[in-house]
C-alpha cells in the first residue's frame, strides 16, 4: 500500500479512537481527501517551490541544457490548463513554472478596467491572482488524483491488483509549481516593498521579481520613459523582499533583480557620494553634464565637481536628469554585479531585441566579477521574432558574402518571404533561442510574459469570425470541440474540469446514499 495514502490511514485511525464519536468518519476516504490536498496553506507552497527552483538552478550550474521555462498567466484556468498540457504532452511539471506579469494584472485585472504597465493597478491584485493561480493547480491535484482513487476503488471492489494505481497516488506530479512574481518597482518604498512581499509570498510565491525603476515613474521594459533609481534605492528593496522570506520561514526564497537600464537614460535623484568611487559617485558618473563657470550657473542650479571642474548635470524640465549616451551597456552591467553582491539570486535585463550575441556580450562582463550569474530572460512578445530573426539571418548571411540583394530589407515581414530560404533559416533560428541563450548567454529561465493575452484574443477573434458568419455552429464545432476531442483535452468535459465529479465524490463521501449527485445517465457530458 501507499506509504503516504496508509499513513494518512493511520492518522484518521487514531484520531478517531481518540475523539470517540467519529464513527461516520472513513479512515479511507479521510485519507483519501488529505492526499488530494497536499498544500494546506500558500507558505506550504512557497517553501516547496523554492527548494524545486533552487534545486533547478543547481542543476543548470551543472548542465546548461536543464534550463527552466514558463508561461505568463492571467487567470487560475490558464496556469492550470497550461500544466494539465505540460503533465499530458511531457508527462513531468518538471523545470516548467508559471510567471505572473504586472502587465497582464494591470490590462486584465484591474477595476479600473485595461490600464497601461505603469503599476496604477491595485496593488493587492497581485497576491490575490498567486492565490487563484494555486487554487486552480491545487484543484487540478485534487481532480486528478480523485480519479486515480475512483480507479482504486473500482480496483478493490473487483478483486483486482491496485499496486499499480497506488503508485500513481504515491509518486503523483503535482501541478503545483513555482512563480515567479511580477511586484513591478515595489509598490512604493522600502516599507511598501516588505508589506506587499509578505502578502505575495503568504499566497504562495517563492520567487519576487522587483526592478530598478522609480515606483511612481514606472513604465513599461519595452516602453520609452523609463527612470532608475540609485543602487541603494534598489538595495533596499531588495533587503525588505529577504527579510520577508526570512521572516514568513521561506529560508529558500528567490529574489530576481531586473535592470531596466539598457533601455532607460533617466534618473530622477542624484544619491550622496561619500567618498570617490563608491557606489553613489559610479552612479554619478554616468549622469551627463555640461562644464560650466561659477559665474554662468544660475540661481538655484545643481552643480557638481568631476575631475576637478565644475559641472552642471544636464536636466530636463520635469526635474529628471540625463545619462551620458552610450552608458547603458556598463550601467546595466554595474547593476547586475551589485544586485548580487546584495542578495539577490537571478538577474533578469530588459533588452530590445532577442539577440543572443547581445546578451551574451552583457552576461560574459558580469560572470568577470560573478561567474554564477543566471538570467530570467523575457521572450518578450513586445518583439517581432519574425522580423528579428530574418534581419539577424540576413545581416548573418551578408557577413559570410552571401548574395542577399533578392531580399528587400526595408520589408522583411512581406509574406514573400514565407516557404524561402530565408524563412527557414529565421524559423530554425527561433527554434533554437532558447537553447542557445541557455548555452551561450547564461538564460537559465526563460518566460513570454503575456503570451495568453495573445492567444486568447487570436482564439477568440478566430472564433466569432467564424460563428457569426456562414461558418455558424460549425466554427465551433470543428475550430474548438473536435479539436478537444481529438487531442484528448480534459477541458472538453467542461463539467468534470470545474469540479462536477469531484463534488459528487465528496457528496457520497459526506451523505453516503442520500446523496444528490450530478453524474447520472441523463448527464450531457457522457457523450464525450
């Protein structure tokens, strides 16, 4: 039998002879039930995550090609239906998390209706999307492994061999698996960072991505505007997202520092400089300036002593202040070698293309002064793979001598291209990123950030161009049903996917014949 399924059989036992008056109580189906629900509480499922990310991150250490990978979700369904067809098409959950996007919270999940990436969402979306997330992928367990026990139980009552199905129970692959947590700049300072880190992480994350952006400047990576803080701003957050883990006993916990600088060219403080060339005074120094005489500054101007000279850092007329051009790359690179000289674990870099070249060119600095460094890297669909794929080809392509001038550069994406050679060679390139950011450029997660916005609104578009023109029932029926049906998705009976048998179980467990259950012969859903 079962060592987990007989020893919860043996805790009910002995409850029951301990309390007296639990004869209703089967120790089977008590057990049965503590089983399907593994995870009693979200820190259960923080401190089991963060061993599987920090055993994963171990292992790419050790083996590049064992990167991670995940999904954006905006919804409970879509992270569970995405590890149902993890678990179905793979058979293992294994190396595969869930991301939740602040820019998905904010288009999909505010009461303020779609907003914009610019953390003016509710806060306290975020911890309440954790906590639905795990509430579907612990419902998808507990359906699951109900099915597994109503297999046992048809098992026993026939006489038969249940070794097999009770290994199912035994070494079942829970649906349950790490986030990684968008929490944008932290919601506010320091103080905020903490509060709303406890929340997220009492729901269940086990791994807090915080960028180095001002919190009521944000915008989006992939959007212009974006303004950084000072290191020691950024520091410390990163110590109150720590002393949240450590605090709530998530000695595992994993903190993601993102660099929004390789795009950024803004700050709006100037932090103090206690003695050249710490922190501060690198910081400085990337601010642009313009030598000035003391008799030309004006009433109330900023000015600052670099190399000797007076300054006057160049400032627009909202107050920010202007990074020298062509700082990014070493600004991007300081912030990632402090970040993990601070606490955190993974680097994540906002970049403006998928270039692994680029990206290496970033990671080889830091693994100079930090040779563990890992990413989480943003597949981002802010990007035009088709397009940065064939430019990538082409400019490849011109390097080695080839003859490129049948290609218009100027109009790439024309679907001309499509079936070429061309065509193959950007598609085989984009096939591979993956693997080779992971090998070449130090990518040990990578995640689409908001990939089921797309397919969501690509599936529905389909849907309703067909439904309500000539196609009527049958762009149904063909586009979607047939499609379920075929591919054996669990989602096509609808009924059992919400709880419909799951429920009627529990019922006959709680009410023993008296039960009302939905699962009869006039049910619908045995067609399927």
């Amino acid at each position: 039998m079962s060592t987990a399924y007989k020893s919860a059989i043996d805790v009910v036992r002995e409850l029951k002879q301990k309390h007296g008056n639990w004869q209703n109580i089967s120790e089977t189906d008590a057990a049965r039930m503590m089983m399907q629900n593994r995870f009693k509480t979200g820190l259960d499922i923080a401190k089991y995550t963060a061993k599987i990310m920090r055993q994963d991150m171990e292992d790419y250490d050790n083996d590049t090609s064992q990167y991670t990978q995940s999904l954006g979700a905006w919804h409970g369904f879509v992270a569970q239906q995405t590890m149902y067809a993890k678990k179905k098409y793979f058979g293992t959950t294994s190396k595969t998390y869930i991301y939740l996007s602040g820019w998905m919270v904010a288009a999909l999940r505010s009461e303020f209706g779609p907003l914009p990436d610019q953390s003016m969402h509710e806060k306290t979306s975020v911890p309440k999307l954790i906590e639905e997330i795990y509430t579907f992928l612990r419902q998808a367990d507990a359906k699951v492994l109900n099915d597994y026990f109503r297999e046992l139980n048809a098992a026993e009552e026939a006489g038969q061999d249940t070794s097999a199905i009770l290994e199912k129970i035994e070494n079942f692959d829970s649906h349950v698996v790490p986030i990684i947590a968008d929490i944008d700049a932290g919601f506010g300072n320091e103080e905020a960072t903490y509060l709303l880190t406890k929340q997220m992480i009492e729901a269940g994350a086990c791994a807090i991505q915080v960028e180095n952006q001002v919190s009521d400047a944000k915008q989006c990576g992939h959007q212009a505007g974006k303004v950084t803080v000072p290191h020691e701003d950024y520091i410390a957050k990163i110590n109150a997202i720590r002393y949240a883990f450590l605090e709530l006993g998530v000695e595992d916990g994993v903190i993601v520092a993102r660099t929004d600088s390789e795009g950024a060219s803004l700050t709006q403080k100037i932090p103090v400089s206690n003695e050249p060339g710490d922190l501060a005074s690198q910081y400085i120094d990337f601010i642009d300036v313009e030598e000035i005489d003391i008799a030309d500054a004006k009433e109330n101007d900023v000015l600052l002593k670099r190399d000797g000279k007076l300054v006057r850092p160049v400032r627009l007329a909202n107050g920010l202040y202007q990074f020298r051009e062509e700082t990014n790359i070493d600004r991007v690179v300081l912030d990632c070698v402090t970040a993990l000289e601070n606490g955190a674990d993974l680097l994540w870099i906002e970049t403006p293309t998928p270039d692994v070249a680029h990206i290496k060119s970033m990671v080889d600095r830091i693994k100079e002064q930090q040779p563990k460094a890992k990413l989480v890297y943003n597949n981002s669909p802010s990007f035009n793979w088709t397009l940065n794929f064939r430019k990538q080809v082409i400019a490849q392509w011109e390097e080695e001598g080839k003859d490129v001038s049948s290609y218009d550069k100027d109009n790439l994406m024309s679907s001309d291209y499509d079936g070429t050679e061309l065509d193959a060679a950007a598609d085989v390139a984009a096939q591979n990123f993956q693997r080779d950011a992971s090998r070449e450029a130090g990518v040990f997660h990578h995640l689409i950030t908001l990939p089921t916005y797309h397919t969501t609104a690509l599936s529905v578009h389909e849907l309703a161009k067909g439904y309500f023109g000539e196609e009527g029932m049958l762009a149904y029926a063909a586009g979607v049903q047939r499609k379920e049906i075929r591919e054996g998705i669990s989602c096509v009976k609808h009924q059992a996917m919400a709880g419909s048998d799951l429920g009627d179980d529990h019922k006959e467990i709680f009410s023993g014949d008296n039960a009302l259950k939905a699962g009869g012969e006039k049910n619908t859903m045995n067609q399927f």
